[in-house]
C-alpha cells in the first residue's frame, strides 16, 4: 500500500484528501490502522497488534482490517501493488 501522501489526519481523526478535496472522520481503531499501514506494516501485523491492543477475537481484527482497507480502495485512497 502507498504512504497516502495526499491524506493529512489530525488528531481528533478528520482526514483530508487535498488531491481531490475529499474529507472523511476516522474512528480511533481507523486512525491506528491508517497509521500502521503507513508506516509500512502488513495487514497480519495490524490484525496482531488489534488483538493484543484491544483484546478481540482474531476473526474481528481481520474482518475489520480487511473491511478498512477495501474502504481505502473504494475511495480511491490506495491501490494494489
């Protein structure tokens, strides 16, 4: 996945998407996921860091990680390599 370089975060979890003017409210489990994925990490590791995090099922944490990043997709905030 791309660093999202066009898509600023503040911390109250408000995304701006200057390259098309798109904005969007990210949950604080969003703003974690959004954060790790662009530090480079991979969706299996976000879903561990979740359960760890938040004490949820693995089943949860990949339906959930999976759900937000076809969301990024959808928005065309990020493409496949």
């Amino acid at each position: 996945m791309p660093a999202f370089q066009s898509l600023t975060v503040n911390k109250d979890g408000f995304a701006f998407d200057y390259a098309t003017g798109e904005s969007f409210i990210l949950n604080r489990c969003g703003q974690l996921v959004l954060q790790r994925l662009r530090h480079g990490e991979t969706q299996q590791q976000i879903v561990q860091f979740l359960c760890d995090q938040f004490d949820i099922t693995l089943n949860t944490a990949e339906r959930d990680v999976t759900d937000f990043c076809q969301q990024l997709k959808t928005l065309g905030l990020t493409k496949d390599n």
